[in-house]
C-alpha cells in the first residue's frame, strides 16, 4: 500500500475502487451495467464481429479439447456451425 507521501499505482486504485463497489451494490447493480454494456456493444458492432468471436472461441476450445472421439461433435465444429447459422 501507498504511504500518505506516495501516489498509488493505477493497479492499486483500481482494486480499492473494485472493493468499494463490490462493497456498495448487489447483483442486480452488476446484471444491469452488464446488460447495458451488452446492448451497446450490439450497437456498436455488427453480426460480423458476434460470428468472429464465436468462430474464435470456437477454435480455441477445440484446441484444449483431448482429442478422444466419443461420438461428441467437437466444440470447434460447434463454434462454426454456429457462425455458419447465424449468417443465414
């Protein structure tokens, strides 16, 4: 921690800020600014970027999957056919 003398790193200020909201709201404070956050993403980019980040995410979850074949379709595969349906 920070002496009176001392400026407070940024990292530092920013948990004592986290803490004290976390202190002060509940989880509805945090479900709201959430879905607000949501809503203006969705504004602010198109269908593109939702398939992009869902192909991604499904690529990488592919890759941390063993590669063991149960008859599963793999999360990669699922990633993609879900960009590949939300294109439609």
């Amino acid at each position: 921690m920070a002496n009176n003398n001392e400026k407070m790193s940024r990292e530092e200020a920013g948990r004592k800020g986290g803490e004290t909201t976390a202190k002060n709201h509940d989880k509805e404070f945090y479900q709201e600014i959430g879905q607000k956050g949501g809503e203006a993403t969705s504004e602010s980019h198109g269908k593109e970027f939702y398939q992009e980040i869902g192909e991604k995410g499904g690529e990488a979850r592919g890759n941390q999957r063993d590669d063991s074949d149960d008859g599963k379709m793999s999360r990669e595969e699922a990633g993609r056919k879900g960009g590949e349906k939300s294109r439609r």
